[in-house]
C-alpha cells in the first residue's frame, strides 16, 4: 500500500460498527477463561447449595414430619368423605328407587282406595276356647300377616315386595270380641280388593299352622270398598320425601367439604442424596452464569479496548492483503510459514534489495520473534529475503527512521487484542514513510 493508496481507502466517519457474531467469536477465543469463570462460579454456587441446606437440617427434618403427619390426615379425610359419599349416594339410589316404585308412594293420601273384611273366630267342639286363648290366635293370626310366611305368599302371588306390602296393611285386634278387621290400601280398588282376597284365602288356608289352640274356625264377613283419607299415607310420604331431601343436602354439603380440603404443600426431605442432587443443579446454573458472565465481561474488554476482532476488518478497509491467519492457533506450523513466505516472494519479485520490516502494535519481542522465524525459512529457499522487527513505529524514531530504509513492510496483529485505532494510525505512518506496505499476519 501507497500513500495514495492509504487516502483513497480510509474512511472518514468516526464511526465503528461492531459484529455481534465477530464480537462472540473474539470472545470465545477466551474459551479456556471461559470455562475457567463457569467452573469457579459453579463450585461456588454448588458450594454455597449444599451448605445452606445442611445447617437447615434440623428445620427441614421437622417440617417433613409435620407435613407427613398433615398429609396421613389429609389421605385419612379424603377416605372418610369419600366412603361416606358412596354410602350417601347408595341411600339416595335405594331412597328414589323406594319412592318411585313403592305402592304406597304413588297412592293420593287424600283420595285413597281401601278393601275392607273382618275375622272373627269361633271355637268348635266339645272343648270351648278360653278367651286369652283367642286374644292369643288373633296376635299369632296378626304376626303370621305381617311377618311370616303369609306376607310371603300374598307378596309373590301379587309381585310385590313383603315391605311395600306391609305398607299397604291396617290390621286392627278386638280381642274382647274375638275380631279383627282387616284394611287393605290400593292404587285403586281393584287392586285393594285383590290383594285383601289373596290375603284371606292365605290365612284360611294355613289354619292347621295355628292347630295348638284346639278346635276353631275362621269367618269372613263385612268385605268392602271406599275411598278415604289416609293420614298414614301422608306422613309416610312426607317422611320419604324429607328423608331423601335430608340425604341430598348431606350428600351436598360432603361433596363441598371434600372439595375444600387443601393437600398439604410439600416439603423435601433432607437426605445426602438431596443435598448433592440440589448441589449439582445449582452447579450447573452457576457454571452457566458464570459463562455467560465472562462472555460478556469479554466482549466489553474488546469494546473497551477496541480492538481489532477479524481480519477483513483492517484489509476490508484498506484493501491490504492478508498474507496470513493465525488466530485459530493451530495454522502457524511449517507449512503456513512457507505459504506466507511464498506469497511474500510474490509480492518482492522485482526488487532487488529485499529486506523486509515486520511492524505491528503488538510487543517488540513477539515482532522479533515473527523475523527471525521468516528469516530463517527464508534462508532455506535461497530466495535472498530477510526480515527485521520493527516495534512501536508509532512512538519509537530508530524504528520509523529504520521503516524508511526497507524495502517493504508487512504489519503483524492480534485479533481480540490489537487496537483497531492504533493499527489504523499505524497504517497511517506506514503509508507516510513511503514504504511499500506487502499485507499483514494476524495471530
């Protein structure tokens, strides 16, 4: 590069723009400090985890009792309300079962068809019946009725349940008289009557069950049909009807308990293995962070410093060739060093003095460094090149008064360390002096 060229190329603006990809990869070049920075961190927090929660030990131990403790209660309750549900919701099922198919829920209390007939008995032989031996047949004849084997019968023959049959019976006893009167209720008289005539053929038939109190007979008479009220009826269903509603509230006010019980909110159980297990999650967020911290402590270093972050940003610029790029750290061995001196060659052919400067705003010793290796590559090839280090032409006069004399220069930075600013004003004095400026290295 010229002097003319220098000019043309610069660009006026005070002005950077930065690369946000070009800042992560300068950054990332750091990856050792990066990882260094995470696993300090990381330790750090994992450290900090695991001593927090063991002088907590005693708290938490106690906390997960009373939650256990809490939580069998919890369970227990559930249970109870649960099992109580069921059995309410079983009543309920039995109760509307009962009230929709029972007869004595369906009949009208105040309009109610009865079947009436009346049963005297009367001793025969030459052996009279004491009367407390027909008060007592007429309360065997009255329990037969209601709870043996005649309900039984009547009920199967009319397809009834005894229960519901029983409901539909008034027997009332005379004793003093040797009578009872029997009242049969029905969804209607025909019904009534039926059942009253299946009930009286079943207790004439079963006489020989009440054969011990000696000779006897049983007469009918008085049989009959009306409507009335039926007081019993009414009540019946009112009952029926409370109960069920009783039950529905009950069934109401369970369901609403159990679903304001509140589980108990759960606490950890202090263990080793918890510890460690939170220990190692806090680890991996401190690793993270502290990552992510030097990533960006990084990226502030290179803005705060301005440094250069790749190579076409200086070439791009000033349309400098890049003879070499050793930022990777793994390129510069043997073969990138002959490559470099060929393109160097390339760029000398036609002079005949060939000694070239090394410059560059990184330390004097590294640019001697960098000439002394290219001297003596050259050396091998014969091609009549050297090199000599120029440090600090910005500040140093021996070396700028020495840049006048050379035939060439080729400027040497670090990516991630070399100031943009200064490599620009380095150019800059290249450019001044006259010196053909070949290309740059970057390492």
């Amino acid at each position: 590069m010229t002097q003319k060229d220098y000019y043309d190329f610069r660009e006026e603006g005070t002005s950077r723009q930065v690369s946000l990809e070009k800042l992560l990869r300068c950054a990332f070049r750091k990856w050792k400090l990066i990882l260094l920075a995470g696993v300090i961190v990381g330790v750090f927090f994992g450290a900090y985890k695991i001593m927090s929660i063991h002088s907590k030990k005693a708290d938490m131990i106690k906390s997960y009792e009373t939650y256990k403790n809490n939580l069998d209660m919890y369970n227990t309750n559930i249970s109870d309300y649960n099992k109580s549900i069921s059995e309410i919701q079983t009543g309920i099922s039995v109760r509307l079962e009962y009230i929709q198919t029972a007869p004595a829920m369906q009949i009208d209390p105040y309009n109610c068809p009865i079947a009436t007939a009346q049963i005297r008995v009367v001793p025969t032989g030459d052996n009279a019946m004491a009367y407390s031996d027909i008060s007592a047949l007429l309360n065997s004849i009255f329990d037969e009725i209601y709870y043996g084997d005649t309900s039984m019968i009547v009920s199967k023959n009319q397809n009834m349940n005894p229960a519901h049959l029983n409901e539909l019976l008034l027997l009332r006893l005379y004793a003093d008289s040797g009578n009872m009167t029997v009242v049969v209720r029905g969804e209607n008289e025909a019904q009534a009557e039926a059942i009253r005539d299946d009930l009286l053929e079943t207790v004439l038939s079963r006489k020989e069950v009440f054969s011990n109190f000696g000779g006897f007979d049983i007469e009918v008479y008085g049989l009959g049909t009306q409507t009335v009220v039926e007081p019993y009826l009414k009540t019946l269903q009112e009952t029926s009807t409370d109960s069920l509603s009783r039950m529905q509230s009950s069934l109401r006010t369970s369901q609403t308990q159990l679903s304001q019980l509140v589980k108990p909110a759960s606490v950890p159980q202090y263990s080793k293995k918890y510890m460690l297990k939170n220990g190692i999650k806090l680890s991996i967020v401190g690793f993270a962070g502290g990552a992510c911290l030097m990533v960006i402590a990084l990226i502030c270093l290179v803005l705060f410093r301005g440094a250069v972050l790749s190579n076409d940003e200086i070439d791009g610029e000033f349309g400098l060739r890049t003879l070499a790029d050793f930022s990777d750290g793994k390129s510069e061995n043997e073969a990138g060093l002959d490559y470099m001196l060929a393109r160097i060659e390339s760029c000398t052919d036609k002079m005949d003095v060939k000694e070239i400067g090394v410059a560059g705003t990184i330390s004097g010793k590294k640019l001697d460094s960098i000439a002394e290796r290219l001297t003596k590559k050259a050396a091998e090839s014969k091609n009549g090149l050297s090199f000599v280090g120029l440090s600090d032409i910005a500040k140093d006069a021996e070396s700028y008064r020495k840049l006048r004399e050379l035939n060439g220069v080729i400027i040497a930075e670090e990516i991630g360390r070399s100031s943009y600013n200064d490599i620009r004003n380095e150019i800059g004095l290249i450019a001044d002096s006259g010196t053909e400026l070949l290309g740059t290295i970057y390492y």
